[in-house]
C-alpha cells in the first residue's frame, strides 16, 4: 500500500504554487484588457465631445446641439459586454450632469452681471444727482455769501451803529497785540438807517439759519444787531453807550458802594427812573467784542446765539411799529445798551428767535420801560416764551430750547436777567479784594435752591437732570418737556439782578456754560484782572487759553469793557 504524500511534500507545494501564478498571470491579463478598452472608450468619448463642441462651434443659428443621449447612440454596438455597457452608460450621464452643471452655472454667472450692471447705473445715478445737489448747496451758498457781502456794504457806507461780524477765525488776533488792522474787524459810526432792509424785518420767524454762514439779524427797522457763525467767529463791538435798568424782585449786589452824583433835579427834565436812580443818569462808555465756537464733536452746528447793540434807543424808538413817546416833554432817555448770550439746546431756533426779538419787547409796554425796567426785562422773557409757545403749537416743529443771559445796562446802572446755566462774571483790578464777582446763579437740578424749587413744582431730578433730561433748570422753549407730567418745574422765570458800576469795575464777561466748564472763574480773573487793553485783546486772550482745552459744547464768549465815567454835567 502506497502511502499518501504529507502536507509538507515539496513536490506538492511546487504544483499549488505554479497554479497561484497562472491565475494571477491570467488575471492580470484580464484587467490589462479591461483597461485598455476602457480607455478606448474614453479616448472614443473625449474624440465624440470635441466633434460635439466643435459642431456646436460651427453650427448654424437653430441648429441643436448633441445631447448626451448622442453620445450613448455613438457607442460602438460592438461593445457588448456588460461591463464596458455600464461604464458607457455612466460616463454619458456624468457627461449629461457636467454639462447641466455648465448650464446652471453660466446662468448664474448671467444674472450676476446683470445684477452687476444694474447696481453700477444706479451708483453712477447716485453719484450724479448728489453732485449735482452739492453744486445746488454751492451756488446757494456762494449767493447768500455775495447777498451778505453786499448788505455788510451798504451799512458800511449808510452807517451803522452796531458791530459787524469779523473775518474767520483763522485770522483772530489770538496773540493778544491788539492790531486788528488787518483781522476784519469793523467799527461804524451812529447814522443813517441802511435803505431796502425793511422788507426782510418783515419776515417772520422761521426757525434755525442757514448753516454754515455769517448771518446778519434784523430788527424791525432793518439795523443789524447780532452776528453768528458756526465756527468761532467773532464781533468785534463799536465804541458803545451803555445802559442800565432796575428789577421789581431783584437781589442787589453793592448797589450802594459808591453813589454817583447826578446833575440837580430842578435843572433837568428826567425821563423815567433815572429820576430816582442817580447811576441810571450818567453815560457810560463801553466797548465790547465776542466768540463763538462749535463745541469738538459732529453731533450738530453751533446752537449758540449771541446779541452786541450799543444804541439799544435807536432800535426801539426807530422801529415802524413804534408808537409816540408819551415821555415827558423836554426829557431824554438815557443811554442803553444790550449784551446777550442764548445758550441753544436740541437745535438753534429758540435761541435765534430770542437773539432776534427778545429785547425788541422791552418798550411793549412804555410806561413800565421808563419806570420800572428791570420789570420790562423780566416782561420780555414772558413775552419771547408765549410767542415760542404759539409758533410750537402752530408748526410743532420747533422742538428746541435755550437757556438765556440778558444785560441790560441804563447809564452806570446794570441789570442781568439769567435764565439757565449761563454765567456772568463782573472783574476788577488784582489789586481789589474782590477781583472777580459772579453776578449769577448756575440754574442747574444739581444746585440745592433749584432741586427744591423743582420737587415742590412737582417736578423730579434723575441723575443731575430735570425729569432725567435737562441739566438746566429754567429755560425758553422746551415744550415737548414742559408739557409732561412734572414738566412745569421746567421755569422760564429768570433771575433778575441789579449793580451799579462802580469807577473799579473793568470787564463784565458773559459766557455760555461751555466756557465755564473747562474755564473757572478764578482762570479768568486771572487772564483777565491783570490786564487793561481793549475788550477784543481780552476776549483773545480768554480764547487763547480756551484753545488748551478740550470743548465738547459750544461755546459763546462776550466781554464788555467799562471805560472812565465822565466827569458830572
């Protein structure tokens, strides 16, 4: 019996090993074979799309162009087996998805440049009319400054007995030499009134000004009054007759220092309460300049508004609306003069409209003017709120407030009416005691007098402010406020104060509270005290300092100069 071979025969495991081979050998047969049709058919595909693009490229306009079921039509018949069936049949539907895939994506990339195009004629459109609207704002621009131009020309050679505005403020005279021979400044003498100038007094009051100009207003009898630009402009003052008034309610502040003699009463026919008040006798001269600047931010222009008039008779006796005089016969008034600052809030209409008007209804009521004026100044006050209240309740546009500082000088005799936060600052010599005098109240939540005053109107202060949203606790306007619940602690009652200047007496400085927030009133005095130059070398110096401090409000600077009183007549 023969045995049968073990599993480790060599022989055997020759013949397993020769027969692995053949079957890999004839396996990679195989798939050489299968490639190389495959790639055939690719070769005959990419060889079909070439015809099929360059077809396509010289087809006739109508003419189909070959689909993917082409492409399977033009796969050899030959081709039957299955296998090479299949990969034709996914090569012609990749070939149908790559070419709808083109499709989607070429009318995508259509309608992005269409929309493109659109957007870019609709900027370009944009772009034309806003030039267009800004070559519109500069021909009206570059008109109101001719109109101006030609207005400052003809007061110049009419006369004029108020200041005019000066040039930029590029060319202040910062270094404090006085020489402003060359810095714009005007100065005109009392005379005629300027001709044409009553039609635009006539027109009534609407609201904020144009931006960005000097602007002139006018009176009732077309005499210029007040300047402002938006950017620090100044007004430098002519040489002024001031004036003074008396107040009903008032407090006095060394009002009985110095009395100062008047001319006998049998000898003169008196006019009104200079009869009684000696230092409202005496003419006293004064000079005054003034700045005014945009505060450092973008929020808005400058809502500040400021008044200069050293012949304030001449305004009110001159007006068309003016009634005769019923002052005793023989007498004359004494010299008045009016310095204000409006320090406007939430826009500048309240605060142009009573740099406007305001001391325009001093003289409503004459009797009252002539005897009692700081009661006509308080009137004033009444008499602005009630025409801001009608022009809000008729257009509810004017949104707006302004607090308010009035001084109103009668010969030596000065009254302030302060309304708000704006401050007034009476200097002397270093020498006196008392170099510097704040002749007012800051009216603020924050001050005790006020909180109290405000609570027991039934008003409440939140976080330093009335109601949660003003910092000033007495103004004109503001009647979207007033009008809450609470809003009547918001007084436009102002304070009313009365002096007798006195031969020390040097500057008064008037500022809006912009000015006292990054100035004190010891820095002021002392810039100021030590100094005896003109009252625009004083206001340069004041600006001068200022322009070492950041000012985020606007600010309004006027500064008055009381020159020698006369000798008595």
């Amino acid at each position: 019996m023969v045995a049968a071979p073990s599993p480790a025969d060599p022989s055997r495991k020759h013949i397993n090993a020769e027969k692995r081979r053949e079957k890999q050998q004839a396996s990679r047969e195989r798939r050489k074979e299968q490639n190389k049709d495959k790639r055939q058919q690719q070769q005959q595909q990419q060889n079909q799309q070439q015809q099929q693009r360059q077809s396509r490229a010289h087809a006739p306009d109508g003419e189909s162009e070959p689909d993917a079921t082409a492409a399977v039509e033009a796969v050899p018949e030959a081709a039957n087996d299955p296998v090479q069936a299949a990969e034709a049949s996914q090569g012609a539907a990749e070939m149908k998805a790559r070419q709808a895939e083109q499709a989607e994506r070429r009318r995508v990339m259509a309608e992005r440049a269409a929309a493109l195009r659109e957007a870019t004629r609709r900027e370009e459109e944009e772009c034309a009319a806003a030039k267009a609207k800004e070559e519109a704002k500069a021909r009206a621009e570059a008109a109101a400054a001719a109109k101006m131009r030609e207005t400052q020309r003809k007061i110049a050679k009419a006369g004029s007995a108020y200041a005019l505005l000066m040039e930029d403020e590029a060319t202040d005279d910062d270094d404090g030499d006085g020489d402003d021979a060359d810095e714009g400044s005007s100065s005109t003498d009392d005379t005629a009134l300027v001709s044409g100038m009553e039609a635009l007094a006539e027109a009534p009051f609407q609201g904020v000004p144009d931006e960005g100009l000097a602007k002139l207003y006018l009176d009732g009898d077309g005499i210029l009054m007040n300047g402002d630009r938006m950017n620090g402009d100044r007004m430098n003052g002519d040489r002024m007759n001031g004036g003074g008034m008396r107040d009903a309610s008032r407090s006095r502040v060394d009002d009985e220092a110095t009395p100062l003699p008047g001319p006998a009463d049998e000898a003169v026919v008196h006019w009104g309460s200079d009869k009684e008040d000696t230092a409202a006798r005496r003419h006293l001269s004064c000079t005054a300049a003034a700045f005014s600047k945009k505060g450092e931010h973008k929020l808005h222009a400058n809502e500040d508004r400021y008044t200069l008039i050293s012949e304030l008779n001449v305004e009110l006796t001159k007006r068309p609306a003016a009634e005769a005089s019923r002052a005793p016969a023989g007498s004359e008034p004494p010299s008045h003069g009016f310095y204000a600052v409006y320090d406007g809030h939430g826009g500048s209409e309240c605060a142009s409209y009573a740099s406007s008007n305001l001391h325009l209804h001093l003289d409503d009521e004459e009797e009252r003017w002539r005897e009692e004026p700081a009661a006509a100044l308080r009137a004033a006050f009444v008499r602005s709120e009630l025409e801001l209240r009608a022009e809000f309740e008729r257009s509810g546009s004017n949104k707006s407030g302004t607090c308010a500082l009035a001084a109103l000088m009668r010969g030596h005799r000065l009254i302030v009416a302060n309304l708000g936060d704006c401050r007034a600052l009476l200097l002397r010599s270093q020498a006196h005691p008392q170099s510097v005098v704040q002749l007012t109240t800051d009216q603020r939540a924050t001050e005790p007098a006020e909180h109290k005053r405000i609570t027991s109107a039934g008003g409440h202060v939140v976080d330093g402010r009335v109601l949660g949203v003003l910092i000033p606790s007495r103004t004109l306007g503001d009647f979207p406020w007033k009008d809450r619940e609470g809003g009547g602690a918001i007084s436009s009652e102002p304070e009313v104060i009365e002096y007798a200047v006195q031969p020390e007496d040097k500057y008064l400085v008037i500022g809006s509270d912009g000015l006292f927030d990054v100035l004190s009133n010891k820095m002021i005095g002392r810039i100021v005290c030590k100094m005896g130059s003109s009252a625009q070398r004083v206001c340069n110096e004041i600006v001068k300092e200022l322009k070492k401090k950041v000012t985020n409000d606007d600010v309004t600077i006027l500064v008055i100069q009381f020159h020698a009183p006369e000798a008595p007549k």
